[in-house]
C-alpha cells in the first residue's frame, strides 16, 4: 500500500527499490539480474565509445564479455574473468548486495561481500551480447520519456489487477 492508501499494483508506476550503497554509474551505467543471467554494460576505460556487455549465467556460471560491436574482450580467457566482470559483479553487489546476487547465481552467500568469485566455478559462455545490448536499450529508452503517472502503451498487455487469465 501506498502512503494515499493505493495498491502498488493499481497504481501505473512501481517502486523503485533503493541500492544497498551508492554505485558509480559512469564505470558500469546498467547492471540486471535477468533472464537467468547477471549483465549488464561496462564502460571502457580506453575509449569512449566503446562498452563492454559482460554476463554470467546463474547455476553454471559461465562468462561473457563482448564489446558492444560484437567483438570478444581480449581480457577474458575462458573461465578466468576479465576486469570488466569484476566490475560488473562489484557493481551487482553494490545495487542488489551479496546475498541476493549470491542467491541469483546459485551459490552459497559470501562471508565477505568483496568475495563472490570465491564461490563461483567459471566456465566459457555462449555470447549474449544481443540480448543484454537490447536490455541496455529498452532500459535507456524509458529514460528518454518525460515523467508521467499515466500507463505505458507497450505495457499494456500485462492483466488487470485480479483479472485472471484462462
């Protein structure tokens, strides 16, 4: 419920849930646990123009680094992470904490929050470039949007509160 009595789920804007700790957006500007998968985009620290869309897959952890050209990261080496999955997995823990991303990959939850690659067992991924670059997208898309209470057209499709579909 909301502080005016409302449902959250009546409502056309959901709660934004707050970080654990502040995060540089600059290094990494988008971080999702997602789709099965822990992604998101990485700046590059030599160009500008370049990002880096890294990923690591719950339960097998396998690791994917490309640039946002498709082109592999020359820092990763199979199951040996490169910085940008560092930063990645730094800044994942720093928006969701260490637990609920441990718990996402399905591993036991760090003693130490700086510790998650302890837990994992690494191992060379399909490339998911295309899909955490259009996530990336979808997202920067909603931000371009003026600020408004009223619903959005493409998400129209999701069930009337109650309304159950048969």
């Amino acid at each position: 419920m909301t502080s005016e009595g409302v449902a959250y789920e009546r409502r056309s804007a959901a709660p934004v849930i707050a970080s654990v700790r502040p995060r540089k957006l600059a290094k990494v500007p988008f971080v999702e646990l997602a789709e099965g998968r822990l992604q998101g985009v990485v700046s590059s620290g030599s160009d500008v123009s370049r990002v880096y869309v890294s990923s690591i897959t719950a339960g097998e952890h396998g690791l994917s680094c490309n640039t946002n050209n498709n082109r592999p990261c020359g820092g990763l080496s199979g199951a040996h992470p490169c910085n940008h999955l560092r930063a990645l997995v730094e800044a994942a823990v720093a928006q969701y904490g260490a637990d609920r991303v441990a718990r996402y990959l399905k591993v036991e939850p760090p003693e130490d929050e700086t510790d998650l690659w302890s837990m994992l067992h690494p191992i060379a991924a399909p490339n998911r470039t295309p899909e955490v670059f259009s996530s990336f997208l979808r997202h920067l898309a909603y931000l371009a949007l003026p600020p408004s209470v009223d619903p959005l057209p493409e998400l129209q499709w999701f069930p009337a509160t109650g309304a159950v579909v048969r």
